[in-house]
C-alpha cells in the first residue's frame, strides 16, 4: 500500500513536470517562439539564387505542389508536383522573407537538398554566409550552377520522381558516379575553400532545350559572358548525341534515361511538339549517361514561354571558383579527367577510336596511388591510377588489346588537358596538392599557405596508367 | 545507503565529461593537432591527480570527503562543504548556460533558451531529490543512447570519410599548454567522486580509471571522425559532433541531427542532476540540522538564477569563472584537499 503511494506520488511530481514544460512550450503565441504548425510551413527542395542587373539578389523557393498529390495517393503523377515562387531583394534571407509573405507561410530549409546558382552569380561570399548561418540548411545540400538563370531551371515542373528536386540531386549522384560530375556538397566547397585560396568546382547543370527556344538562345548567345564556353560544349555534346543515337547503341541507355524517356512518353500524349523534344532528351540523356531527368515545362525564368515544352537535365563541365568567384569553364572532358584523378570513377564509358569508328569501353577505377616528391625545386606529384576495363563480348582478345591501348590514350589525354587547364592556366589547386603537400612536406606546405600561386607554379603532376583487364 | 554498481559509477563519470567532448570538440578557434596532444597530455595528468583521491577512498571508504574534514575539524569541514556546494553551482551554472548556447544556436525559433534550461533544472532537480540511484539507472539509459547514436552517425558517415581532409600544423608548446589548461578545466569528475565514492560497492579506484579511458576513447573517436569527415569545416563549426548528425543521412533518414539531440539533453540532465545531488549531501554533511532537501532547492534555485541572468543577457561564456575559478577549485577539493587527508591513520573498517 505504502509502495503505491510512492509511486502514484511519483507519478504524480513526473506528470506535473512534463505538464510545466509543454504549458511553457506552447504559451508563447506571438513573436520569435510563436508556435507554427505544420500546416502553417512550407517545405522548400530547392533554393535558386540569380542576380539581377542592379545587384539585389532573386531567390527562387521550389516546393511540393499541393495540387499535385491526389487526395488518397501520395503523388498524382499525372500532374506536376513541384511549385516554385521568386522574389528580389537586396539579400538572400530578404528575399527568402519575401517569398514567405507571398506563399502566407514560413519557409522551412532542414529538407532543401539544391543550392542552384544563375548564371550571373558572379560573388560567393554572401552564398556561402547564408548557406553557413540560415537555420537548418543542411552541410550535404548540392550546391551547382547553371548555364541560365537558376530560376529557369526550378520552374522546370517535374512529373516524375517524388520531387523535382530529388531527380536533381539523383542526377548530380549519378554523375558524380561516372565522374561527370565533381562532389558539390556544400561541405566539400567549404573545405576546399578554406584549405585553397578559395578554389573549388561547381558542375553545371543544363536543360535540353527545344530547336525554337535553342534558336533564340543562339541570337542572346553575344551577350552571355560567363559560360560562353560551356555554349559551345552543350552544342557539341548535341552532336555528339545525335551521332550516338545513329550508331543506336541501346548498352549505354542508363537507369535515369530510360525515367526521360517514361516522362516525356506521357507528355508524348499532350502534344506533337512535346514528342519532339522528347526524343531529343532521350538522345542527350544517353550521352550524359545518368544525368538527365525528365519534366515538363510551364514557363520559365523571366520571360515565360507559354507552350509546354518537354525537357530533360544534364551536367556538362563545371565552374573553377577562385576566391569565391567564378573564374573559367571546364568541359566535360576536363571533368571526367579530375574524376579520375581525383577520387575514381565508379563506371564511365570511353569510346576508343579505330579507325573511323568508335568501340565503347567501360573504365573504372581501381586504385590510386600518389607520390610527392622535389627535385631541381619543382614538386613532381606523381599519380598512379590502375583502370579495370569492360568490354562486349563480341571483342577478340587482339581487338581487346587495341581498345585498351586507345582508351588509356584517350584517359592520359583527357586527364593532361585537365592538368593544363586547371593547374598551369587557372592556377587552381582543385586536385588537393594542399592535402598532399601537408602530409609529405610540411616546410613546403607553409610556403604553400602564403603563397599558392607560386608553389602551383612549380607543381608536375605525372600520370601513370596501369590498365586491369 | 543505496548504493550503486561499478558499472554504473563508470557510467556517472564517463557522462559528467563528455557532454563538453560532444558540445566543443574539436574547439573551432584551436587547432585540431594541439588539441588532440592536449587530451594526452591532460589525461595523463588526471591519472596522476585521482591518486589522492584514491588513497583517502582506501582510507576512509565509507566517508565522503567532506565527512572527513568535518570530522578533523569541523570549521574547516564546514568551509570545505561550502566550497563543493559553490563548485556544484559553478559546474551547474557553466553547463546550462553552455546548453542554452546550444539550444540558441542549433535551434534558435524553437524554444527561448530559459524555457530549455529551466526545463533541464527542473528534471535534474526531480532526480537529485530521487537520489543517486535514480541518477545512475537514467544514466544508463542515457550512455545507451549516446552509445548508439554514435554508432548510427559513424555507420551514416563511413563512405564520407576520407584522409584527404585531414590537415595537420605543427604544434606549439604554447598552444598545447592552453589546451591541457581548458581540458583540466573541465575535469569535474575530481569533484564527483571524492563525494560519490562512498555510494559504490567495490572497485572505486579503477571505475574513475575506467572512466577516464573511456572518455579518451570517444574523445580520440569523436575527433577522428570530425577530422575525417568535416576536413576544414572545422575552422568555422561551432558544433563539431552536432555538424555530423546534420551531414549524416541513410537511406531512410535525411539527417541525423535531431536523432543526436535527445542524447545531448538527457547527458545535460546527468549532469546537472549529479552535481545537485553532491551540493546536496556536502551540505547536508556541514549542517546536519537543517533538512537536505532544503540545500537541494536552495542549489538549484541558486544555479538556476545565476544561468537565467547569464542566458537573458545572451552571455554564453566567463572565461575567468569558468575555467580559472573552477580549475582552482577542483586544483583545492579534488587534489590537494585528499593529499592533505592522505597521511594518518584510516578507518578501521577498512576495505579493499
């Protein structure tokens, strides 16, 4: 009897504990700690940020579009299901303020998985001190770039997928796989800043446009200055493609092409044009091997187009920052080569060239060793990659022999341009000599801290190829 | 008495510590290298520093530390009992200002911090009053937890890690000696267990040896883990371990941060509990005429006060009063107050 009046009375000091504390909770109706429901939040995916001609910031909240999920199904795939709203301001949280006055709703970033930045970003230091101080911005969200505005690319309304931007953040995964794309957590930027004079890669992310849209991009094309280059590499990735798709090599369709292809099926439905467009992503998604997901358009950026256009993503080349600023495009090629040197590549199709025609072979890597060493007072980083090879089966073992040789060629070239691009014209320590100056020669290292411009300088990188079979 | 298990007195200890291991570690303003030569080193120290302690538990196992300076004299008893009451509240009033800083910072619009704090002192103020054996079964269930959201963020950042991101600088005695003078500073375990040691069963000695391993491992762990996965995103992490929930996902869970934070509180509430209780039986020991429950509102009235003032104005941190003062303090109670009791004769029930 005793025992169960101390622990009812126990019960009882336990429950008007917990009582106090939510009743301290929830008492707080107005100002900063006012409580918000669930309701009364909206869950953004995806952040753009482009810059407008007089400097302000326009922010672009993607979020899932509640008209797009059925009342007794989770997501009704026949409609999109991604909603996005843009405002402008002199900052980003300003602007981010704004965007919540207009949706009646406070923005939540814990869930954002996609930092896209417009073309016209040309400063990242107030990016980044948003990215670093916004409450619950999470330290693994992709943070990219894009040949357009940013807000072009999140008005894309994706049918397929859970959300439009997880198929972005699928496509970045994928292509980070096959090395067309380098890591863009917001992490990885943060340490290579810091450890750098402020250089790290930002992959670019594109949209497969139709011939009329391309048509009037081409006439704008004079007065884009940033990724001019990165133009001419999309055109040529289109050619590249068209000249895949004659050759019809169904092996190199990859899991997210096919996704293109069932999305742009259904918008096959809607209209002729779409169906256009949509063989056209399927032939570029190809190509991009991974990086493409499919959707449908209904209006863009600034000046919306009001027919529907189908479309897919890709990665294509990259962005050097240096000191927080945009400084030069690499290609695609450029890219795939720092994949290899830099952290492997799970799986990446190399078309070896016999002749005039391309055999396909799948590279990967295996190991990477690196050594560094100083002589004659140049620092010779010495990178041993073994690559293990695929082929069809349909190869002799002569033929196999041949491919590999071509291959490798094709990897030391792709893998040199890269050198010579980042280190010898950018001067830009994207293939952590930083890290392997600190841990080999510490003396050379504080020199490195003080000036790496000039250590760069006297940086060789040499590559060695052993091919596995 | 009730008393607990050797076990669970590893547990008490082990969890007074490494709710500054988890909160601050690596400290973003020092550089990673000292740090880690600095937790040797102050470990080390702190194996030299128990051993009075240790001595006067073989001496006197079944008197706390002030029970036996009262005895000898009991002015002197008296002033020593007040000054491990005044340490509890420093101990108390530097942890909950430092888990409102965490609470103001990680989740700024969720709580005001003087709600999380009070809720904390309230909690911990319903377990002294239930005694050390309440304390010590919560404990467990906090290491558990701790335990195991460890290993999930570890398991979630596995293929994150890489040594790469490892940079090291050559140490310098100066900045070395800083970081052994902050890790001292927050050995509070010194202020434990000269108190607690008569609660346990056997084993006294080598569960604070025990404890004291154990926290070099998760420090050692903790530090890894940060080094290897958040590379140089160190530099400007005011939450290292915090930082690892929010980078970690699986392919269920997006991020693991809020599956980190019920460990943080129940430590927090260990914690505070733990040094409420020994504020309590110190003066309790001092003035046996006055009720001990009084002395453990009094305590909490008192510590929580003083953080309430400190988390209102947004003054997260003393420097003085939280590393100079404490040190002092644990330096005279935890070292050099056993030391003095070392010498003449023991109890004559002697054990062990």
């Amino acid at each position: 009897m005793k025992q169960n009046r101390i622990i009812l009375k126990r019960f009882s000091i336990i429950t008007i504990c917990v009582l106090f504390i939510f009743s301290l909770c929830s008492c707080n109706s107005t100002g900063r700690y006012a409580k918000r429901d669930i309701d009364e939040k909206i869950i953004v995916h995806a952040l753009g940020i482009d810059m407008t001609k007089d400097g302000k910031f326009e922010v672009t909240l993607q979020m899932l579009a509640q008209q797009g999920s059925g009342s007794n199904t989770p997501i009704d795939p026949s409609k999109p299901n991604s909603a996005s709203v843009s405002q402008i301001a002199d900052t980003i949280p300003a602007a981010i303020e704004r965007c919540e006055t207009d949706l009646g709703k406070k923005a939540f970033l814990g869930h954002s998985e996609l930092i896209l930045l417009g073309k016209n970003v040309e400063d990242l230091n107030p990016i980044f001190d948003f990215a670093l101080n916004a409450e619950g911005i999470s330290l693994g969200i992709f943070m990219a770039y894009t040949d357009v505005t940013a807000k072009e690319i999140l008005n894309i309304k994706i049918t397929s997928g859970t959300y439009s931007a997880e198929v972005l953040k699928e496509i970045f995964e994928e292509s980070v796989k096959n090395g067309t794309s380098t890591e863009c957590e917001l992490i990885r930027h943060i340490d290579n800043i810091e450890n750098t004079n402020g250089v790290t890669v930002m992959p670019i992310i594109k949209k497969i446009k139709d011939d009329k849209k391309s048509s009037d991009e081409k006439e704008n094309s004079s007065s884009e200055e940033n990724f001019g280059e990165s133009k001419s590499d999309d055109s040529n990735v289109k050619s590249e493609n068209e000249k895949v798709k004659s050759e019809s090599s169904e092996d190199s369709q990859s899991e997210s092409s096919s996704k293109s292809e069932e999305s742009s099926s259904k918008s096959e439905e809607s209209s002729s044009k779409s169906e256009e467009s949509s063989s056209k992503s399927e032939e570029s998604s190809s190509k991009s091997e991974g990086g493409s997901g499919g959707g449908e358009e209904s209006g863009s950026g600034g000046g919306s187009s009001e027919e529907a256009e189908v479309t897919a993503f890709y990665i294509d080349g990259a962005v050097i920052i240096k000191n927080k600023k945009p400084q030069s495009v690499m290609t695609r090629d450029e890219i795939i080569g720092l994949s290899f040197l830099n952290n492997g590549i799970a799986e990446q199709e190399i078309d070896a060239k016999l002749g005039d025609t391309f055999k396909p072979v799948n590279v990967g890597s295996v190991k990477k060793d690196t050594k560094v060493s100083i002589k004659n007072n140049r620092v010779a980083v010495d990178i041993n990659l073994t690559l293990s090879y695929e082929f069809y089966k349909s190869y002799s073992e002569k033929e196999k022999k041949i491919i590999t040789a071509k291959a490798t060629e094709h990897i030391y070239s792709i893998c040199n341009k890269t050198i010579t691009k980042a280190l010898k014209e950018e001067k830009a320590d994207i293939f952590e000599i930083h890290s392997l100056l600190n841990h080999n020669d510490y003396t050379l290292y504080e020199e490195y801290k003080k000036n790496p411009d000039a250590i760069l300088e006297r940086v060789d990188i040499n590559i060695k190829i052993d091919p596995q079979n | 008495m009730r008393k607990i298990s050797f076990g669970q007195m590893i547990t008490i200890l082990f969890l007074s510590r490494i709710f500054y291991a988890m909160t601050f570690i690596p400290f973003m303003y020092s550089d990673v290298t000292c740090q880690v030569i600095g937790f040797s080193i102050s470990t080390a120290i702190e194996c030299l520093a128990v051993i009075p302690v240790i001595i006067l538990y073989k001496k006197h196992p079944d008197k706390n530390l002030c029970q036996v300076a009262y005895e000898k004299s009991k002015i002197f008893g008296i002033l020593i009992c007040v000054a491990f009451a005044f340490a509890a509240v420093l101990v108390i009033n530097r942890l909950l200002r430092y888990f409102g800083y965490f609470m103001y910072v990680t989740f700024p619009d969720f709580l005001p911090s003087w709600i999380v704090i009070g809720a904390i002192a309230i909690i911990s103020f319903y377990a002294a009053f239930q005694g050390i054996e309440a304390i010590a079964r919560s404990a467990g269930i906090a290491f558990g937890f701790f335990v195991l959201s460890f290993i999930i963020v570890t398991a979630a950042l596995w293929t994150k890690m890489s040594f790469t991101n490892v940079i090291y600088n050559y140490p310098s005695i100066k900045h070395i000696s800083h970081e052994v003078f902050n890790e001292l500073s927050k050995f509070t375990e010194l202020l434990l267990f000269p108190i607690l040691y008569p609660y346990i069963k056997e084993k006294a000695g080598k569960s604070i040896y025990a404890a004291l391993a154990l926290k070099l491992i998760f420090v050692y762990l903790i530090t890894s883990i940060c080094v290897l996965t958040l590379g140089s995103y160190l530099n400007i992490s005011k939450f290292p371990f915090f930082d690892l929930g929010t980078y970690a996902e699986t392919f269920l869970i997006e991020r693991l941060d809020a599956f980190l934070l019920p460990a943080w509180i129940l430590i927090a509430f260990i914690k505070t509990a733990l040094f409420m209780l020994i504020a309590k039986i110190a003066l309790s020991t001092g003035f046996k005429k006055v009720k001990s429950n009084v002395f453990l509102l009094i305590i909490s009235v008192a510590a929580f006060a003083a953080s309430l003032a400190a988390v209102l104005q947004e003054k997260w941190s003393y420097s003085v009063l939280d590393k100079t003062v404490i040190m002092i303090l644990i330096l005279i109670l935890g070292v050099v107050l056993p030391l003095v009791y070392c010498f003449g004769k023991g109890d004559e029930n002697e054990t062990e």
